[in-house]
C-alpha cells in the first residue's frame, strides 16, 4: 500500500498495480497517519478498526496492512478491481 498523508481529504485511490493507494488528512506524527490510514480500511471494507491491523511500514509511506481475515482477493473484489 502507497500512502500519502496531509492531503486535501481521505480516500482510497485505488489499485496501482499490485499496491492500493490511498490519502489520508493526518500529519504523519506519532502514528496519527497510520490510524487514520486503519480507520479508512474499516470503513471501506467493512470491517471493525481493530481488525486492521499494520503489519510493516510504520515509518514509511509504503505500508502493509491486514484487514481482518480478508484475501487480497476479498479486497479486490469489494474495491470492484479485477482479482
């Protein structure tokens, strides 16, 4: 995942090919970036904030994150993109 912080508004841009891009208004400062980043996944996949959890790239705009139980496929097919 490719995140840019300090943006206009929070969205989730969409696949970029194998990275989903996404913005969020938080500063990256003491984590603040990464939560806005985990509550932007639980709302757009439907899952709760605790089940997003940031697995590397605490300090780096390239992040990986699990959501909940879902596949990267799961996640595809909820953002519409082809699996």
């Amino acid at each position: 995942m490719r995140v840019e912080a300090r943006a206009r508004q929070s969205a989730v841009l969409g696949w970029h090919g194998a990275a989903l891009r996404v913005r969020v208004t938080a500063a990256p400062v003491d984590g603040d970036a990464n939560r806005a980043v985990a509550a932007l996944l639980g709302r757009t996949f439907g899952v709760p904030v605790s089940a997003v959890t940031l697995v590397s790239g605490a300090s780096s705009r390239d992040k990986l994150f699990r959501v909940g139980r879902l596949s990267l496929g799961d996640l595809r097919a909820r953002l519409g993109a082809p699996a």
